[in-house]
C-alpha cells in the first residue's frame, strides 16, 4: 500500500475533481460522459485502479538502484512536473509486463482504439450482448476495408503522401520514404483505383517510434489516476450545493445543452498528465496500448517526423513542405476516421467514428441552438481549430447581450417614431420651402416632403443612442476580457498550461536567400542563415511603402464613387420614373452603396495578391511570422477598404459643401453633395446595413458554395472518365479524402480575418446602426455551423496542430476596442442631430434653464435649425425664401449669411461631448479591466494545489518503486528514503 499519509488524506476527502485533458478529456458542460457505458466493447479493455499489493508486479521497465541517480531522476521530475497532474501509476494492468512490451506491433493488434470505440455502441438502456472472437474479427475487416488501416488490418494508417508516378523527383521521394523507415515508420504504397497516375503512400507509427518521439516533443500522457482537488469552500458550502443540485433536477433542462448520451466519454477518467518519458512509463495509465496515444496525436508525431527527415545530402534539404512545393508530393494529410454518414440512426445504432459523431451533433443544422463539444472538436482536428470554434462561440454568445439592447434602442425608436416632436414637426412643415440641393433640374420641395427619412433616422438616432455606444464599448471590453478567461479555463483544461511552442524551422525561401551569412541562434545553439538588419530594414520600408500606396487606392476608389454619387444626383433628378425623380437622395445613395460594394470585393482579390508579394519581400524567417506579417496586411488592406467609404459619409459627406449661392464645386463642375435635410445618418445606416448584408452572404457562399461546386466538379469529372466503375462507397478513404478540397492555404486565417472584420462593423459605427450586432448574431448562428459543415465533410482533415491563443488576432481586436471609443463619440457628436438637439433644449428651447428635457423642451428646433436664404440671389427666376440646413443670419440681418452664436454653442458642446465621452468610456474600460482578473481565482488554487501534490505524488510514486525494486532482488528493505 501506500506509505505516506498525503494519498490517504486524498481519498478521505471525495471533492471536486481537478479536470485536465490529454488525452483524459475534460468533460465542459457540452460534452457529457456517457459513451463509457454504451460502448459494449470498451469494458473488456477497462481495468480497475487498485493500489499494489506487496507481491504485484509493475511495468519492467529497468531502473537505476543507485543512490545518486535515483536522486536525480526525482530531482528532474519535480522540476519538469510542477504545474501537471498525473494518474495512479500503482495500476494492476492485467499482465503489466505484456502489456508494455510483449505486444508485438506485428502481432494481435487490438484495433479497438478511437473510432472503433464508437462503433455499434448503444444508448444505456440498451443491453449489449457478449462479443465473440467472430464478431471482433468481422469489425476487425470492416475497418480495414473502410480505409483505415494497412492490408493486413492491424497497422493503423496515421498519415498518407500522395505522388504522381509521372512526377520526375523520383530520387528526392525514394531517398525521403527510406529515411522515414529508418527512423521507424511503416510504409505501404497503393494506386488510386479512380486515376492511374496517382500512387498514396500510406504511413504508420508503431509504438516503440511512437514512445520515442513522444518523449523527445514532451507530449503529456495521464499519469496518475483522479487526485482530487481539495478546498475548504467545499466542505462549508457542501450541504449547499447538494440543495442546489437537487433544486437544478426539478428544473426543466437547459435546451442548449448536448444530451449526455450524445457525447462519448473520451477516456475512462480524469486524469493528471505529464511529460511523456520512456524511463518512467510504469507511472503512466496505460490500459490499452494502441489506445493510449490519440489519432491526433500519432498524427501530429508523423508530421513533426516528416517536417525534419532529409530527402538529400544539405542541412536544408529536409521535410515534407519543401517536397510539396518542388512537386515531389502532391498532398500530404492524415486521414479522416471514416465516414461523416451512417446507414442507421446515431440514436440505436450509436456513432460510427468520431467524424460520424461530430457530423450528427455538431456539423447538422438541426444543432444551430446547441452548445459546441469543444472537447471533441479539440481531439479530432487539434487545438488551435478548437480554440478558434471556442472563440468564434465565445464571439457568438456575447452579441446575444449586444444584440438585444440594440433591438431595444431601435424598438424604442420605432416606438417613438409618432411621438417624436422632430419628426412632427417636419411632417407638418407644409409651408416651409428648402432650397434645391442640386444645380440643375432640382425643384423647390416642401419639407413635409421628407417626412420618412425623418421617421426613419429617428429610428436610429434617438434618446438611446448615446447609452447603446457606451453600452458597446464597455461591451467590448467585457468581451475580450472574459475571453481571457475562458481561454484560461481552455488551456488549462486541455493541458497546454505548459505548453510551449517548438523552435520552428526556417522558411525555404529564407535559407535560400540568406545561406551565406550565417549566425548561431541562441536557442539550438546552431548555426543558421541570418538576416542583417539594414537588408530588413530596407525591405521593411519597401513593404511599409507599397501598404501605403494600396491603402491610397482604396481612398482613389471612394473618391470615384464620390464623383459617381455627384454625376448621378443630377441625372436621378430628373429622371422619368416618378418613384425615382421623387426619391433620388435615396436612388443615389443606394446605387453608389452597390457600386461601392463591388469594388470593395474586387479590390480584396487585388489585395491579397499585393499582400503575398510585400510579405514575400520582406522575407521572413519562419512561417508563424510570414502568417502574422500577412494576416496584418490583409486586416489593414480589408479594414480600410471596407469602411473608407462609410468614414467619408459618417465625416464629410455635407460638411464642406458651402451654402446656397455660394456652393463649393468639384472641378468647379459639380457641385458637393448636401445632407438630407432630416441629416446624413440615413445615409450611413443604409451604407452599413447593405454592405454588412451582401458581404455576409458573399462570405457565406464562397465559404459552402464554392468547394461544394468544387467537389461535385471532381465527382462529375470521375464518373465522366469511367473510371469509378463501382458506387463511391468503394473507394478507401484515403482516396476519398484526397478528393476533397485541401483547408485554407493560410489555415484559419480567413476565417479570423471575416470575424475581426465583422467584429469591426459591429462596435465601430454601432451608434449609427444599432442593429449591426443582431445581424452579426444571426450571421455567427450560421456561421459557425457553416464552418463545422465545411471541416467535417467538404475538407481533408487538417493536421492538428496546436496553439495556447489566438495569436496576432487579440491585439488587433484590442486596437479595435480602442478606435470604437473614439468613433463613436464622433459619430454621436458631428454626424447625429443629438448634440444640436441637446444644445437647443438647455438654451434655445422653451425649457430653457429648467434643468429637465422633454419632447415637449425640442418644440421649435426644426425651425431653429434651418436657416434662411433669398431666391432671388440663385438667378433661377425664383422669388421668395427658402430654408437650407446651417446656422447662419438671415439675408436681411447685418452679417447676412454668417455663422450665428447657436452655431459656436453647437460647435463648443460637440467638442466637449467627444473629450467627456472619449475620457468617461475610456476610464470605464480601464476599470472594468482592472477588476476582472485573466484567470479566475478558483483555477489559480487548483493549479497551486496541484502542484504541492505533484511534489508528493512524485516522491511516493519514486519511493515505491524503488523499494519494489529492492525486494525483489533481495536487498535489505528501509523505510527511510535509500
């Protein structure tokens, strides 16, 4: 048994378990442990945790008797395992010494590992009969005919290359696949049954290569089996939460939430995990092993082993990528588990694999309102695709908060709309005559005539427009603040706590260029190309340039489209169609927006091209900055093409345009665009709203439409040539995954870059259109399942890599926390009528000085707002006055036609509105960040505890060991450590 009391004050107390992954999953709220009990052939496999009787046997695994060593390995333990958990080495695994080394790789492969756990499981209260040596063997050949395993049904494929046997590098490829046998991997080539040409090589790890290189890329294995997490809230509040879970039982289930038989439990505990090592792996839970690594894992084991084998005689001429971009190779990908459909119901027949599974409960429409298995999303395709869906669902439930007080602030205008005295009083300004906004072919209007557009900006500029901005930047700060948070809880729960990202290799490109000037880097301490710093200054300066210069075609672009709006008010004026000549500000605005967003679209594929050769240019030297260096290009080419216009309407557009008699001109031809005489915010909201529509459709096709157009091409193209001569069910998935598309050159950052753009729209000019984040809700609602669609079935499986954040994306959004502060007060302060309105309630209005407003307190302000102008002056043959939008002295006055003191308050309060908003929200944000810590206290005390009982489990675990040891070669047995 155990000899120190700290294992016993363990079990004493049966508390809250700590929760770690990896690849003992943790079980979030979404991803319920069930599948255990379904799977009738996991239980044979499952082996009962008991503490090692005096005569047990462990793991033989040879271990050093001598004092110092003995010291030393412990020594390093502590310091390498300090924030981990681990598994009760102490297990009673069947015959530990076969199960660790007597299992030939060749021999009875147990092919019971990820996906077969899965199949023809059933839902509990179904009884599972008995499995014969029959049954085993008939899945054992299922699964080898699907495509998952070599001929002889017993190696696991973990990788597969794809070459053409035309290909002229046939060196390059024998001289790399014999290399790969030499670090000792298996290898299997097989023709494509539907192209001759094509030839797959398929790849698999065996366990002592597997071991080996999971030690040396320190992978965390379960290592010690549920130490539970011990605190003192637990035993005050026990009493308490057991009422409150018995309360939870009485109430309805939350909808939101996955079924518990829907989800696998994906190992049989909780475990703590560690550093995988060959010289300690009698401490690691290894039940079965052809389990024990996951399908991600080996994957990610064979890439890092492809990524360093040479192909030719150089220090550079080695990996996998470099023979993908010589053409050595045409694809290298692993596999996916099978097929994403099933002849039978998930519900009686349970889930083929876990591609099945993530199909029937994540990938379908029908699960658009529930939670996400983040769990298994992270096992399957890695975790930087599970941080990504973890974000994007982060992303998607905080607009919920957002989404509804915009639906509110735009059903309160919407409420108002009749009760509004702005809009009654331009309704009712039947006598009122304004000036012609346009040179020629305009006529005199009533300004009753604008009686909907005063209506309609009420809906958007109104009483809760100024606490919706506030409301939305303070929201953006709770956002990426409790994202900190979460991704805290993630990474702490999926074991990358101490992650660290390995030194990456140098981009091809880079040793090519800079292979003579060498320097030893100071963390291999190796030699290797190097770049001087004038040579990266100057092409830094080169790309800063020609960013410029793009960014000055995006500015040309909206100043086209300016002219175009001006061109176009005059002919809308005068157009036949009466519903256009009567409402051409709205025909013009609406086909510039069109236009508008066509060149947008149009400029990205410009840009993206732009994007490669500046970031090519700068040559950088690994492939995470080439990543980031392009992902800040395409976010600024992006961010600025995509809201250039809208600054131009929020800022300019009516500003600079003179006064009647005295119009400023574009080429002294045409004269500037005015505001509507209800203001420019019409104009803006109409700007973002069918932009932020037709790019989310647009985003939405190319991300679905287009590789579903692509794969149904190939399908077409291969019944077409007659070469599949029987149904698609018959190809090996190797071969079916090779017909579908390739992910993302650039990985996830497409689908970063749309979000962050999104993410732009919603808080930037959120004062202006209020709903933008109910349509950024509706759209994530899609979204998400659209991706899920995309990476379950219409691409191959991507290699799982893994990440601890979300890179160079948080900071950009930050940035964009901070310019939505300052657009907001300005759009509040200049483009809206709020500060006018404001100014002329405390000063002008009958209210004046009574320390309260009203609707009643804005009685008068259109009249206040309109100044007057003589007709006569115009040389049009008009007689009379007319009223244009301005302050400024009436015709008949001393100073005609100057700036009146109404003009100046307005001008004093829109200034001090901007400094007092900019100051107050800024200071809420700083707050708010303050007092909300990046990781939550509870996670911060386990973490501590656990690792005080690391210490502990490593020192008994070493201990024990030890004096087994001892006994069994007939030393004298101490109870003091040796």
């Amino acid at each position: 048994g155990m000899n120190t009391s700290k294992s016993e004050t363990v079990k004493e107390h049966p508390l809250k378990p700590s929760r770690r992954s990896m690849p003992c999953l943790a079980q979030s709220q979404t991803h319920p442990q069930s599948l255990t009990k379904h799977s009738s052939f996991l239980q044979p496999n499952r082996v009962q945790p008991q503490p090692l009787s005096a005569g047990a046997s462990t793991a033989t695994v040879d271990v050093v008797s001598e004092r110092a060593k003995v010291m030393e390995t412990l020594e390093n333990n502590l310091l390498k395992l300090s924030n981990t958990e681990y598994s009760d080495p102490f297990l009673e695994v069947g015959k530990a010494k076969e199960t660790y080394t007597e299992d030939s790789e060749h021999g009875n492969y147990d092919t019971r590992t990820d996906q077969s756990l899965l199949i023809q499981s059933r839902l509990a209260r179904q009884k599972t009969e008995p499995r014969t040596k029959s049954s085993l063997k008939s899945e054992t050949n299922a699964m080898a005919s699907s495509g998952l395993f070599f001929k002889d049904g017993k190696k696991r494929i973990d990788y597969i290359l794809v070459y053409k046997k035309s290909s002229p590098q046939v060196e390059k490829r024998s001289t790399f696949e014999k290399n790969l046998r030499a670090e000792g991997l298996m290898l299997e080539r097989e023709p494509a049954v539907t192209n001759s040409d094509i030839m797959f090589v398929k790849i698999h790890c065996p366990w002592e290569t597997l071991c080996k290189y999971a030690e040396r890329m320190n992978i965390r294995m379960p290592f010690r089996k549920k130490c539970y997490y011990t605190d003192w809230r637990s035993k005050t509040m026990g009493s308490l939460q057991r009422n409150m879970r018995e309360l939870k039982s009485w109430l309805p289930r939350n909808p939101m939430k996955l079924d518990k038989e829907a989800l696998p439990d994906l190992e049989e505990t909780d475990c703590y995990t560690a550093p995988f090592s060959r010289a300690r792996i009698h401490h690691f839970t290894i039940n079965n092993k052809d389990s024990f690594f996951s399908n991600s894992t080996r994957s990610r084991i064979v890439h890092h082993m492809l990524q360093r084998t040479k192909y030719e005689d150089g220090k550079s001429k080695m990996g996998i990528n470099r023979l993908l971009n010589n053409g050595t190779y045409e694809a290298a990908f692993p596999p996916h588990e099978g097929s994403h459909k099933s002849r039978h119901p998930i519900k009686t027949h349970g889930a083929q694999n876990h591609r099945h599974l993530l199909y029937e409960r994540w990938a379908r429409w029908g699960m658009w309102y529930k939670y996400q298995p983040l769990d298994l999303i992270r096992r399957y395709f890695g975790e930087k695709i599970g941080l990504y869906f973890a974000w994007l669902g982060w992303y998607t439930g905080m607009l919920i908060p957002a989404a509804l007080v915009g639906l509110f602030v735009f059903l309160y205008g919407l409420f108002t709309m009749d009760s509004s005295q702005v809009s009654k009083e331009i309704c009712e300004a039947n006598e009122t005559i304004m000036c012609p906004m346009c040179e020629r072919n305009c006529t005199l209007q009533k300004l009753n005539e604008s009686c909907m557009y005063a209506k309609v900006t009420h809906l958007f500029d109104n009483g809760g427009t100024v606490f919706f901005a506030i409301f939305m930047a303070i929201w953006a700060t709770v956002f990426l603040e409790f994202w900190k948070r979460r991704r805290a809880v993630l990474t702490y729960d999926w074991d990358l706590i101490d992650w660290e990202d390995e030194e990456e290799e140098l981009r091809p490109q880079f040793e090519a260029k800079y292979s003579q000037v060498e320097r030893v880097n100071p963390i291999t301490g190796k030699p290797e190309p190097f770049q001087p710093f004038p040579d990266k200054l100057s092409r830094l300066m080169v790309s800063v340039s020609g960013i410029f210069f793009m960014i000055s075609l995006v500015l040309t672009a909206v100043f086209a489209v300016v002219v175009y709006r001006l061109v176009a008010m005059e002919q809308f004026a005068s157009f036949k169609w009466y519903f256009i000549k009567k409402y051409w500000q709205f025909a013009t605005s609406g086909t510039g927006v069109c236009i508008n967003f066509m060149i947008i679209m149009s400029l990205n594929v410009v840009y993206e091209k732009v994007a490669y050769l500046l970031t090519d240019l700068e040559h950088p030297r690994t492939e995470s900055e080439w990543e980031n260096s392009f992902a800040l290009k395409m976010f600024l080419f992006q961010f600025v093409n995509l809201n250039s216009s809208i600054f131009y309407i929020a800022f300019f557009l009516g500003r600079f345009a003179g006064r009647p008699g005295k119009y400023n001109k574009l080429f002294n031809r045409w004269r500037l665009e005015e505001c509507h005489p209800s203001g420019c915010l019409i104009d803006l909201c109409l700007q973002m709203g069918v932009i932020m529509v037709l790019k989310q459709m647009w985003n939405n096709f190319m991300e679905l439409g287009y590789p579903l157009l692509q794969n149904w091409w190939s399908r077409r193209k291969m019944k077409k040539g007659g070469q599949l001569m029987e149904h698609k069910i018959s190809l090996p998935q190797w071969e079916k995954d090779w017909n579908l598309q390739p992910m993302n050159l650039h990985g996830l950052m497409d689908e970063y870059l749309e979000m962050v753009l999104q993410f732009g729209f919603t808080t930037i000019f959120v004062a202006a259109f209020p709903l933008a984040p109910l349509l950024a809700l509706l759209n994530n609602i899609i979204e998400i399942r659209l991706d899920a669609y995309k990476f379950v079935t219409q691409w191959r499986r991507p290699m799982p890599a893994r990440a601890t954040d979300i890179g160079i994306w948080y900071g950009i959004l930050e940035g964009i926390g901070v310019l939505a502060v300052i657009t907001n007060a300005f759009v509040i302060a200049i483009t809206s009528d709020y500060i006018p309105r404001f100014v002329y309630a405390y000063k002008y209005g009958p209210c004046t000085d009574q320390g309260y407003r009203q609707e009643k307190c804005l009685k008068g302000y259109v009249n206040s707002s309109l100044s007057v102008f003589d007709l006569s002056e115009l040389g049009m043959g008009y007689s009379g006055y007319c009223r244009y939008r301005d302050y400024r002295a009436p015709p008949w006055s001393s100073t005609p036609y100057e700036f009146t003191l109404q003009f100046w308050h307005v001008l004093a309060a829109r200034l001090a509105f901007i400094i007092v908003f900019e100051h107050l929200v800024f200071g809420i944000k700083s707050f708010i960040a303050y007092l909300i810590p990046d990781m939550p206290k509870d996670l911060c005390d386990r973490m501590r505890r656990e690792k005080y009982l690391v210490q502990e489990m490593m020192y008994e675990a070493e201990l024990e060991h030890l004096q087994k040891e001892r006994k069994k070669n007939g030393k004298q047995y101490h109870h003091e450590w040796p």
